[in-house]
C-alpha cells in the first residue's frame, strides 16, 4: 500500500540485448499479461513499471512514459492505468 491505495510491481526478465533468440514471438507480452490481471483483479488502479527496453514495447502494451526516470536505475517510469469496464 501506498497512500491508501494497492501498488503493485512486475518484475522480468525475458531475454538480454545479447541474446535476441525468443524476440518477436509474443513472449514478453504473455509474461506480463498474466500478472497485470492479478494485480487489477486485486484492486490495483495503476500498474507503474521502469524499464530500459525501447519505448515502443511498452506502449505497443497500453503503457505511457510518466515524464519522470527512476531514482533507483536511471530508467523511465511507465504508466499503465486499469481501463474501464
């Protein structure tokens, strides 16, 4: 929790830059379509996330670049809010 609200954190690692054997095949988004669900089933608004991978990945997913970069790895944070239903 975080200011009352559930925040919720997804962690992975798919490949390397220097290893580009699993790239184009839908890996990446499979991985994380599973955990987005669990977090917005359990009440998440809003899923942020960091990220140095090219920016086209992430919002190809639905996510926008917040603006601000990360204290902790330099990279820019990514928002992806829980649409409507």
């Amino acid at each position: 929790m975080l200011d009352l609200k559930l925040v919720g954190f997804i962690s992975y690692q798919v490949d390397t830059p220097l290893s580009d054997c699993l790239g184009g095949r839908g890996l990446g988004s499979k991985l994380i379509t599973h955990p987005e669900k669990v977090l917005y089933d359990r009440g998440a608004e809003c899923i942020y996330l960091t990220s140095d991978a090219p920016a086209d990945f992430w919002e190809l997913r639905g996510y926008t670049k917040t603006g601000k970069v990360s204290d902790i790895n330099q990279d820019p944070i990514y928002e992806k809010p829980k649409r409507g239903e």
